[in-house]
C-alpha cells in the first residue's frame, strides 16, 4: 500500500513538534526513519497509525484519510514503548490480539501459530509475557503487530533490547516482510538502518532535512573525499605545501601524532586527485606506502544534518 504524507503538522501545546511535513512511502519499500530524541519521528507514526490526530495536513493510505478511521485495520504497530498484558500467556495474548484487529475465529489459531513461528516465540509460547526476557516481550509485539496480516507496518525501535544474533533475525524478517509490505522502521542503531532500508529519511526539529539512500545522504552531506596518504618523504611540511597544489586539493593535514609521512588530503567530489597525487609521488620521487579513500559514515551525515 501507498502511504502519502502531506503538509502534516502538529503542536503541543506552544511547542511545534511537526512542521509542516510531507513524504511518500512506496509498496514494497523499507524507510528507514531517523532523528535524534524529540525530533518528531514517534509523533509522525502515530499520526499514521491514526492513534493521534494532527492540526494540519492529512495522510493517505492507498487513497483513504487515515481521518476518517478506514486505515487502521490495514496497518500494523510495534510502538517504542511496548505495551504488553504481563499477566497472560503468550498465546492467549495474541489470541486476543486477533479478535481486536478482527481476524475471523476460523483463522486465529492459524495466525497464531504462523506468527509464534515467525517471531521464533515457539519455546516461550505459553510462559507468561511477565516471565519473558526484554527481547522474547519485543517479539510478542512484532508478533501483535503482524498478528492481522497488515499492508502497511510501522515499527518504532523493534530492535530494542534484542542480543546481536537476535537483532540479525529480526532484520531478515523485516527485509522478508519488506518484500510484500511498506515498512517504516524507527531506530537508533545505524549500522541496522543501512544493512536493513532501501530509503532514509532525517527528521530533525520537527522538519524533514534529508532524504535519500545512505549513499545519496554521503554524497549530499560533505560533497567532498578524505583520502589518507603514507609517503616517504624528506620533509613532511615541503611535501604538504606540494599536495596543497594539486587540482582539487580543498585541504592537506600532517597526522604528525600517527608518523612521519602520513597526510589526510581533502578534495573535491569528482576530481582526480588519486592520479595527480600518484604523479606526483613519481615526479618527486616518493614511494607510496599507503592510498586509503576514507568514506564518509552514516553517522557522520546524521550528526551534521541534526546537530547546530
């Protein structure tokens, strides 16, 4: 399902939490969903969900207001903070999940079993949600969230508290899921967003500041290379003066704490300073122990797109 967000905005009492924000999802796309603590992402999912409503703009779900309430049953939430009954079993909670989201009693215990294999919740399914690890809890809401076969799921933080082999089933699953439903995927661990999305979007004060694939969000974030060089030179400041020459060149370094030789060379995007520096290596003479192009992280990108 499509999902269309337009002009959305939101206010907390004096505070604008959203301005004035808009973007698509496609079927079949995973979105990556970043922003520091309070930049408006579990807000904009909400509103999505139609759990809260927004001052201005609207939603569209496949050609549906999510304001006139149609669009629940055809989506899936795993909130950050996720609410569990503690006291039931795993298998009478999604039981009773199925029959609020309106699976028919034919086919609850089909769903049942389908999402506590899913989930891998097979050896947990009838201790009590209370008796559960925090990682096995965020597999009983994936399974709640997933329990009614929804077009369209949105999943903030689904990784929290899940140990690193859990954390790579999970992204298979999601990527599995990907396949056949929109995702919008909320998380603070970027390495997950880059293994996991085909899209990222940036959320910062409330405003949409980027979006794009993480390799679009490098390029856009610096417009420039880091290459670091080790040379054999006489005289590292001579040799720094020389590489400054270079077409290109924005910046040269001495990583003087790392070694004599050593340079970080910062250069336009696009410019063949690689070649003209390896010219001229050979034109002064100076063997080439190291050519490393450093790339810009995804870390990087955020910080500099969120942070004043």
């Amino acid at each position: 399902m499509n999902v269309a967000i337009n002009g959305v905005s939101k206010h907390y009492g004096h505070q604008k939490v959203l301005d004035n924000v808009s973007f698509e999802v496609k079927p079949g796309e995973i979105l990556g969903f970043l922003g520091p603590n309070g930049a408006g992402k579990t807000t904009t999912m909400k509103i999505i969900t139609g759990y809260i409503n927004m001052d201005e703009g609207d939603v569209i779900v496949q050609g549906k207001s999510v304001k006139t309430g149609e669009t629940k049953s055809s989506i899936g939430y795993l909130p950050e903070n996720n609410p569990l009954y503690l006291d039931m079993p795993v298998v009478d909670y999604l039981r009773f999940s199925a029959k609020l989201q309106g699976v028919t009693k034919e086919k609850i215990d089909q769903r049942v079993r389908e999402m506590i294999r899913l989930t891998g919740l097979n050896k947990e399914k009838h201790k009590l949600i209370g008796e559960l690890s925090k990682g096995y809890r965020q597999r009983v809401g994936l399974a709640q969230a997933l329990i009614h076969d929804p077009e369209i799921l949105i999943l903030d933080e689904p990784t929290t508290g899940l140990d690193p082999n859990q954390i790579i089933e999970i992204r298979e699953l999601i990527k599995e899921l990907g396949k056949e439903k929109t995702v919008i995927l909320s998380t603070h661990i970027l390495p997950e967003v880059e293994a996991t999305c085909d899209r990222i979007l940036i959320i910062n004060k409330g405003k949409i500041v980027a979006n794009g694939s993480s390799e679009d969000l490098r390029q856009q974030a610096e417009g420039k290379n880091i290459l670091k060089l080790k040379l054999e030179v006489p005289d590292d400041l001579a040799a720094a003066e020389k590489l400054r020459q270079v077409p290109g060149v924005i910046d040269v370094q001495i990583s003087g704490g790392e070694g004599p030789g050593r340079f970080d060379v910062k250069s336009l995007k696009g410019s063949p300073v690689n070649r003209d520096i390896f010219g001229l290596c050979v034109q002064n003479n100076w063997p080439i122990l190291e050519m490393i192009p450093i790339e810009t992280k995804l870390e990087d990108v955020f910080r500099n797109l969120t942070t004043d």
